[in-house]
C-alpha cells in the first residue's frame, strides 16, 4: 500500500510537539496511471501516439 508521511513540529508555550499525517495514496496513484496512460496512448485504438 502506497502512502504518503508528512510530519511537523509544532511550539507551543513550552511544549514541542510533533505531528504526523500518514495518508493512503492507492487512489492517487492509479488515476495518475490512468493519466499517463491517456497522455501517451490513443484512446479509441489503444495505440501509442
């Protein structure tokens, strides 16, 4: 599974606190699949241009 990790630091008063976001891109990465397929192939013959 493809994912995606973006972590920060965050002040706050004293405190340093650290955040993570860990996001599942399976989506992401097959609509730009689908992308390059129809940037570089013919979609009525499926040929490349």
């Amino acid at each position: 599974m493809p994912v995606s990790l973006e972590k920060s630091l965050i002040c706050l008063w004293r405190y340093l606190i650290e955040v993570s976001v860990v996001r599942d891109v399976t989506e992401r990465h097959q609509v730009q699949q689908v992308i390059n397929h129809l940037a570089y192939y013919d979609d009525l013959t499926g040929l490349p241009n």
